[in-house]
C-alpha cells in the first residue's frame, strides 16, 4: 500500500542511502525526500530543493485590479 511505501522511503532516510521514485504530486515529494529531481523527455533537467525549484522555475505572475467601490456614493 502507499503507507507501507512512504515507511520504507522514510526508513532508508535514516540509512544515508539514496532511493528513486517517481511521483507526479508534489505534495507526497515534499514528505517523503529532501532533495528532488526533475525528469523531461529523459533527461534529468533540474534538481534541488522543492524550494530551489520552486525560486528557480516559477514565473511571478502580478494582478492588480480597480474596482468601483459602489457604496461610495452613498457614504
């Protein structure tokens, strides 16, 4: 089961040993490794932190709205 998976992903963290596995949630990489590869096409194209990656890969996206304060006018 998946419980049994992350207990022996967890376990092998606390015998320096390094393990591979494919994932496609972040969410379960975050709890299961330290550090994180990232595969495209076959090639190994990024690795670190999920914070590294994060920094490094996400593009800052701004939006800034104006809205009418329709109770304004009524003040």
């Amino acid at each position: 089961t998946r419980r049994d998976l992350w207990r022996l992903i967890s376990s092998t963290q606390l015998n320096d040993r390094t393990l591979f596995f494919t994932s496609s949630s972040i969410e379960e990489c975050e709890q299961l490794a330290e550090r994180y590869g990232v595969i495209s096409q076959g090639r190994l194209v990024a690795i670190g932190t999920v914070e590294a990656l994060r920094v490094r890969h996400t593009r800052l996206c701004i939006l800034q709205l104006e809205v009418e304060d329709k109770y304004a006018k009524q003040r």
